[in-house]
C-alpha cells in the first residue's frame, strides 16, 4: 500500500475516485463531483496540482497536498494534507482530510492509509500535533484515528476535534 501525489499518469483513476465522491460526505468537501473526464484534465487536474506550491493566491489559502492510497493498481483512497494551520483549520477541518472509497471500507484501509499520510505530514506541518477534525456520526472515521495514536482535544455538537503528537 502506498500514497501517491495527485498526478497526471494516473488521472483516469483520480477521476474516476473524484468524480465519484459525493459532494459532502462525512465533512469531506468534493466541488469536483460529476466533472467530465475533459473538464477534469483541463481545470481540476492542474488545479489541485498547483495547491501544493499555490501561486497568486488569497491570504487566507492554505498549501494543500493531494495524495490517494493504493493498493497495487487499485485506488482506494484519498488524503488531503494541509501544510500549516489557519485559525479557521484550527478550529476546523484541521491538517487532514480523507476518504475511502464505498467498496474498501471497513476493510483497514483508512488505517493503513491515515498512518501514510501522518509520515507525510510529520515531514511538511510545523506544528507540535496533527490536527483533525471527525463527525460525531461518523464512528469508524474516529476509530481510524484513534487506532493511529489520536486523542479527543475537545468538541462541538456535531464533531470531535481530535490531535495526534507529531
């Protein structure tokens, strides 16, 4: 199992996993849901790439690393990794953001794929501990976690806000 950077060489697979995605699933923003594969490689493509090292962008944009989780040649996954904090992540959606596809869940590999991108982060965040934030509703996202050293940092009505020490 390995996480790979957001890529041209395997844009139909990252197309295909995006595309998929609901637009809002357990927190998890998707704006690209339902693009077409032409529209996927001509604006979303080139414009998550250029997140990581983001050029004339606002104040308050956050470099962001798209990585998706395989498992051989089958994509399960996908982990965002937001490189520092605003207050707004702070209190929010923190460093990391994930999904696993329908079919993979319950299977690990939000685990295996969470414990990748943490070794990602730990590389990239300058802050003390990771971040992350849970839906309350969302048992098996808060075991995911907690299964890689999280600890409940506080909470809301709706969610946990979890840290991990880097």
């Amino acid at each position: 199992m390995e996480l790979r950077k957001i890529c041209r060489e395997n844009a139909r697979a990252q197309w295909e996993y995006t595309t998929a995605l609901p637009a809002d699933e357990n927190g998890l923003t998707n704006p690209f849901h339902g693009v077409s594969y032409e529209a996927y490689l001509r604006d979303t493509l080139p414009t998550l790439m250029s997140y990581e090292h983001p050029v004339h962008m606002p104040d308050w944009f956050v470099p962001e690393t798209y990585t998706y989780l395989w498992d051989g040649d089958c994509l399960v996954g996908e982990f965002r990794i937001r490189h520092h904090l605003t207050e707004a992540l702070r209190t929010g959606a923190g460093h990391i953001g994930y999904s696993i596809g329908r079919n993979y869940r319950g299977r690990g590999y939000g685990t295996a794929g969470l414990r990748l991108a943490l070794a990602m982060a730990r590389e990239i965040v300058p802050e003390d501990e990771i971040y992350l934030r849970v839906n309350k509703d969302n048992p098996a996202s808060l075991k995911v976690m907690l299964n890689n050293g999280a600890y409940m940092a506080g909470e809301d009505e709706s969610h946990y806000f979890m840290r991990i020490p880097k």
